[in-house]
C-alpha cells in the first residue's frame, strides 16, 4: 500500500517535435509525493518519461517483496511501460503463472511487477483478471497512452484535475492518492466546491466525482480514464473514461451457497499473505468475527485479533471481542480510548481526513492503535452488513416502495402527486419557519422530522434510500446553506448530481428490491463513505487494511444468491453466519446489532464541549464553509440542550466541516 503522484503534459504524437523540458513539472510531483510521505514511509521514487510527457511519484508502504526488486515506479525494459502502483492484487500469483506459461520472466516477488508484464501482454484490459484493491497510473510508449485505473469496488482512492501551467500555458493532469496531496502541489486553488458541500450538508460526506475541492474530480470505481496523443486531426490529451466492470442485477446469474462460501473462504486466505506483521480488527459483531474466524482456520494459532473499547461502558464492546478471541483461538490484544486521550489525538485525527466526513476519525483511532501494536497489515469485517442486508434499509426502503405502489401520488407524473409535493412543501415549510425563526431552535431530523421528504421521494429508490440516510431534512438544509451553496442545493436531487442519481438508478434497474438497496449500500455508504475515509485513516498512520467481504468476486456471487435465501430472516445475516461462522457457538451473536461507534454523543457534552463551541461561535468560518452561522449556532444550542431529533453526527458533521476548512485554509469564493 502506497501513495501515487504524477502529472500528465500533452502528449506529442510520433512525428512531433520534442519540446523543451519544464522544471515545475517535476517539482509538481515532488511535493505531492512529500505531501504523501505517511502513506509511503519506506521509500520514494520518482520516473519521467524519455520526452518528459509523463511524470510519476511513489511512496511505498513494502508489504511484498520488502527489496530494493520492489521498488516503484516501476519500468519493463522490453516495452518501455512504466507503473506507479498503490494497493495489492491478491490473484498475482496464478496469474504470474499464465505469463510465465507465455514466456514471461520475473525479477521480483512483488505484484507490482505482475501488473506491468500483464499489461505489456494484454494491455489496459488485463486489469479485468484483477482480483484486489488498487489504484494505478500506467505509461505505455508503444500506444503513447496513459492510463488510470481503480480497483473494481472503488477500495483504493485516486484523484485528478487539469491545470493550465503558467510557466508554458499548456494543460497538466496532476494525480494523487489524496485530496490534501494536489493541494500541496502549489496547483490547486483552495476552493471548495459548491456542489460538493451541499452533497455533504446532505449526507456528512462528498458523493464522487465531485470533491470538497472546486476543481479536484474522484476516478469512479472501476473505471479506466485514458489520455492519450490521438488521432491525425484530434484534440491530444482526450480524457476519456469507460467502466470496465459493473455489479450484476440479481438477475444476472444465479449461484449457489457452496460457491459462495469457496469465493469468502478464498477472498479471506489471499488476503492474509504479507512480509510484514498482519492482524485483524474484531469488535465482536457478525462481519469482523467471520473473517477472524476464517482466517484462523487458515492459519491456525497464528492470527494476531486486535479490538478497541472505551471508557463509556454503553458503547464498548471488547468483552464481546474477547468471547470470540478466544472461541477461534486467536490471540487478542485490547486497548480503551479513553476521553482525555481522544481529546489529545484529536488534531492528528483531523489532519487525517482527506475530506470531511462526519465517520472518518472512527478509523483514524482504531488504525492508530493497531499500528502503536505493530501491525502493518489488518483486515476488516467490512462489507458483511452491505452484502448480507444487516441494515434497517434492507427491511425500511422495500416496505416503503410496496406501500407508495397503490397510493394515488405514486405515479411522479401524475396530477396527484403535482399536488400533493406541493402540499408537503408548504407544509414543511410553514412548520420550520416556526421552528427556526419564531421558536429558534431546530426542528427533528430524524424518521417523523422526513415525512415530507420521503412523501417526495415517493416510489423513487434513489431518493428513498437517500432521504433515510439525510442528516438534516430539505428545508433545514436549506437554512444551514449561504450563497453559493444554497444555489448549488437546487440544481441537486436528493443530495445528488441529477448525472450521479440517473447512474445509480441504472445500476438497480431490473433487480429485485433488497439486492437494489445492497448494491445502493455499496454505491454510496460503502464507496463514497467508508472506503475513503478508512484508506485515509488508515494510511495516516501507515497501516494497510484488506477488506475481503469486499472482494468483488465474492459480491458478484453473492448477488447470484435467491434474495430470500440471502436477506432472511431480515437484518439477522444468516447466511454469512452458516458460511463463516458454522463452527461457533450460535449465542455467541445473539444479541442486538451494534455499530462501532466512539461516544462522541457523550464527550461532545462534556471535555470536547468547549472547543466546538469556539468552532460554531466563529460566524466567519461558518461563512467560509458555505453555512450560514446563525443557523449553526441554532442547531448547536439545541443539541446542547437535548431538544428532540437531532443526534450527535448532526452536528458532529458540521463540527469537522468547519475544522476542515480551517485546517487546510479552504473556503468558498468570496
């Protein structure tokens, strides 16, 4: 697990003139790499093409082949390709064998060097025999193309955007593994995003391709965005992007049980190879316990199990962790965050985030202390809830579409439902206008604080699943957004680009209804939410985490499973149970579910109140975020004096927007 850095000029073609070499090129891609130096700590590399239209930057985090024979960029000297490469294809070995059938030799043990003799045979495609997490940059001199490429599931981040260089007025494609690091590059204007913010006051964090940064674009998950020097007569440097991989409809195919617990079982033994100290985070729940279960039927006694508890009874969990330690054999190291030391790592915490998200520092802590107990590898239960339907929307979203079906507004185009939008907009209107300015204070955001919403989103999945997971309701979004941002809000649907809402409905057309919130699950909480922000946590501190329920060949069999074998009974995972943990004493998990969550609701009204008061007193800030501050400090009164509806990540989520925006001196335009 690494950092990538690079920067793209135009691309000459063959007859073309050579044109004169650019200093700031390279230093552009030197302070990125710097910038990324915590992902990378074992080394730095950097690699410019012959005719300097390409330059590249590593930092590398040796997990495989700890040698110098590792060592990134990485160049075949028989086609001249070159890859800067962060992440891990898992399959490498099997498919080292099929080149090596083909006449292939090798001068490492590492899966870097894989991934370039791959493509030199196969070319961009061979990306399809992939089975990892990944995020690359590939020069091919050959087709004079660049290309790059994200993991199948989006586990692996990769950033771009085009500036115009001042030192010879030509466009640059500028690369990174983080947002932060394009920032330092000295390149990117300190702006946030319009769009982008009124995402976030949506959901507590950014839905891709937009970033908190005006300019900055996400790569989309599986995706291949390719430039290169064109047709005789067409433009150089054409961005485009194609998918190379999509989820299937439960429709597609259909699987069996047994084939799926091979691919959990093979997911799971390929992810604990590594060269360096290897754990596995348990919190005692369903989805981390099996894969610590199956990873210790791997590997018998070797499984090193980590866990972190509080000093807030109601949320720790560790007795529960340590239950299942010792059921599997494992053995378990416990460490409690405490409120004082959570107050003390807060400002590393924050640094942390790449972009703001309400979750994100959950990682940072839980990364942090698995690194200080010398793990450079862990692997998370991540993905069980998402692909096995542990979710109150597995059950909420399909009950709500069989409802609306034979109500009269159902039909979106209809004169009904023309008049009951506009009923329920009044209505919610009136009722936060009483609230906020005759009342001033905050309204419920929480299930009957919706009511209107989710009467608009009708029988609309997208905007269904959307509104459930909303922070605020419309209006209050509404109150809480400036300028700019306010503008932005009403060209969105539902929190999302009209471009990115039409995506994902295509995404679950034809499926059935709780395989379509699976794959929503994977689209947005997973892939815009928990997979950035655990890649930037975790890599903080230096640690990689593999996240084999994420395997996308194991999700591609899932998907193949009869909905009513795979979500029955609802949320209780029974099927991810039989599969993984068959051998455990069932009342091992028979007890309420319970995300891992810090007791931010708790120390938000004590030690840490001091400091967010500061943050929401600061009218300035607040503008600078896009918000408008006599909102804020409305909302922030009434959490503080517990009025109803309004949970701690409300207003935790503007805490660390404002933080965020102050941290990195980003801010709106003025």
């Amino acid at each position: 697990m690494c950092g990538i850095a690079g920067a793209i000029r135009r691309i000459p073609g063959s007859s073309d003139a050579a044109r004169p070499r650019s200093d700031r090129i390279g230093a552009f891609v030197e302070r990125i790499s710097e910038a990324q130096h915590h992902r990378g700590p074992d080394g730095l590399g950097l690699w410019e093409s012959r005719g300097q239209e390409v330059v590249f930057g590593h930092r590398r985090l040796a997990i495989l082949d700890l040698s110098d024979a590792g060592a990134q960029p990485m160049v075949d000297d028989d086609s001249g390709c070159a890859v800067t490469f962060n992440g891990e294809v898992y399959n490498f070995p099997e498919i080292r064998r099929d080149l090596e059938a083909l006449g292939e030799t090798f001068g490492s043990s590492c899966d870097t060097e894989v991934v370039l003799k791959a493509h030199k045979r196969w070319g961009i495609d061979a990306v399809e025999r992939f089975r990892g997490i990944f995020a690359l940059a590939l020069w091919d001199p050959r087709s004079r193309a660049v290309h790059l490429v994200r993991d199948p599931m989006g586990i692996k981040p990769l950033y771009w955007t085009a500036i115009r260089d001042d030192g010879s007025g030509e466009e640059v494609v500028l690369f990174a593994s983080e947002v932060r690091a394009l920032l330092a590059s000295g390149a990117v204007g300190r702006r946030l995003d319009p769009a982008a913010v009124a995402s976030y006051l949506w959901q507590g964090f950014v839905v891709g391709p937009n970033t908190i940064v005006e300019g900055v674009h996400l790569l989309p998950a599986a995706s291949i965005l390719t430039l290169d020097a064109g047709d005789p007569g067409q433009p150089r440097n054409a961005r485009r992007i194609r998918q190379y991989w999509r989820m299937p409809s439960s429709a597609d195919r259909k699987t069996t049980v047994a084939e799926l617990r091979d691919e959990l079982v093979r997911a799971v033994e390929m992810q604990l190879v590594a060269d360096v100290p290897l754990g596995v985070f348990l919190s005692g729940g369903i989805d981390s316990s099996a894969v610590a279960a199956l990873a210790s039927e791997a590997a018998p006694g070797a499984v090193h199990t980590f866990t972190i508890g509080f000093d807030v009874p109601a949320y720790d969990e560790t007795a529960h962790a340590q239950r299942v330690a010792d059921a599997v054999g494992s053995r378990h190291t416990r460490t409690v965050l405490t409120e004082q030391a959570f107050q003390g790592q807060l400002p590393d915490a924050f640094r942390a985030i790449d972009q703001p998200t309400f979750d994100g520092i959950n990682t940072y802590f839980v990364s942090r202390a698995a690194r200080d107990a010398g793990m450079t590898v862990a692997l998370a239960g991540t993905g069980g809830d998402e692909v096995f339907g542990g979710y109150p929307s597995f059950v909420e979203i399909p009950r709500m579409l069989s409802a609306s079906a034979w109500l009269p507004f159902a039909d979106e185009g209809g004169a009904a439902r023309r008049a009951l939008d506009g009923t329920v907009t009044l209505g919610a209107r009136l009722a936060n206008e009483l609230s906020w300015d005759l009342l001033k204070r905050a309204p419920p955001q929480t299930r009957w604080g919706k009511v209107a919403d989710l009467a608009r989103a009708g029988r609309d999945t997208v905007g269904l699943y959307q509104v459930s997971y909303a922070l605020f309701t419309r209006e209050t979004q509404a109150v809480l957004a400036d300028g700019a941002v306010r503008e932005a809000q009403r060209r969105q649907r539902h929190g999302l680009p009209e471009g990115v809402a039409a995506a994902w409905r295509r995404r679950i057309d034809g499926s059935e209804a709780r395989h379509a919130v699976s794959v929503l699950e994977l689209s947005s909480f997973i892939g815009e939410r928990l997979l950035r922000d655990t890649d930037a946590a975790s890599m903080a501190v230096g640690l990689e985490v593999r996240v084999p329920l994420l395997d996308h060949v194991l999700a591609e069999t899932a998907a193949g499973i009869d909905p009513g074998r795979r979500f029955t009974p609802p949320r209780e995972k029974r099927l991810l149970r039989e599969i993984a943990l068959g051998k455990l004493d069932p009342a091992l998990f028979d007890r309420p579910k319970s995300g891992f969550v810090l007791p931010i609701d708790v120390w938000a009204r004590q030690r840490l109140q001091p400091r967010m008061n500061a943050c929401f007193a600061n009218a300035e800030l607040a503008r600078r975020a896009g918000l408008r501050g006599e909102t804020v400090r409305t909302l922030w009164r009434s959490f503080t004096e517990g009025r109803p509806g309004l949970y701690w990540s409300r207003v935790w989520a503007l805490y660390v927007l404002m933080s965020w925006c102050q941290t990195h001196d980003v801010s709106v335009a003025a």
